[in-house]
C-alpha cells in the first residue's frame, strides 16, 4: 500500500514527504487551512529562543554539560526558591535541592579523586607498556 505524502513544496524545490492531515493533501506545515497557526507557531519559537539566550546569559548557565554546570542550576533553583514566601513546598523544595547538591558534590570529589589517581599511575603504565 502506497503511502501518501503532502503535495507542499520544501525549501529546496522538492516535494514534502511528510504525511498529509486526514481530510487534506497538506500537512500541517502546508496546509493553507492552518497557514495562520503555523504563523504563530514560528513566531512563539523564535521568542522562546531569544528570551533562551537572555536568560542563558543572565544567570551565566550553558546548560548542565558538566558538574560545574549542575552546581551552577543548582545554585540558581537555591537562589530562586530562597526568595519565595516561606511554605511547605519550598521548605521541600530547598530539602530537595540540598539532596540533590549533596550528590553533585559527592560525583564532583569523585571525579578528581580518579583524575589524581590516574595521573600518579600513568607514569607506571606507561614503564610497563601498557598504556591505553
């Protein structure tokens, strides 16, 4: 059985392959029907990027690529939620994070305990040949 595909062009000339909506031969993206929605749709994403980049740069956070930057979130949330009325939720919520930041702590000692440990014994595997 041949499988249908929206009669919209791509940016490059081609044909969309996407799939068309059931009572059409558009997909959402092509359909004039909804051409005012995907507007829209545009818009609110190219927002959501931009107030991403504001944002990024007003708390110095590139996202959680590392433990540094888990503690950087961390240290924002704590920050954020010391500033809310006191209440049950947030009294849980700076439990939460503290556990949480234990943890980030504890992965982050780890993590140059083994850098320490693995330059004292590089020196001695690479004597004995076999370095990886």
């Amino acid at each position: 059985m041949a499988m249908r595909a929206c009669k919209g062009p791509k940016e490059d000339g081609g044909r969309c392959q996407a799939a068309p909506l059931l009572d059409g031969d558009f997909c959402l993206m092509h359909s004039p029907e909804h051409a005012e929605e995907m507007a829209e749709a545009r818009r609110l994403g190219g927002l959501r990027r931009r107030r991403e980049k504001a944002v990024s740069g007003a708390y110095a956070f590139d996202g959680p690529t590392d433990v540094g930057q888990v503690r950087r979130l961390l240290e924002i949330a704590a920050l954020d939620t010391l500033s809310l009325e006191n209440s049950v939720a947030r009294s849980r919520t700076l439990t939460y994070l503290a556990q949480v930041a234990l943890k980030a702590l504890e992965v982050g000692e780890l993590a140059e305990r083994i850098e320490a440990l693995e330059r004292l014994v590089a020196p001695r595997l690479e004597k004995a040949g076999k370095r990886r």
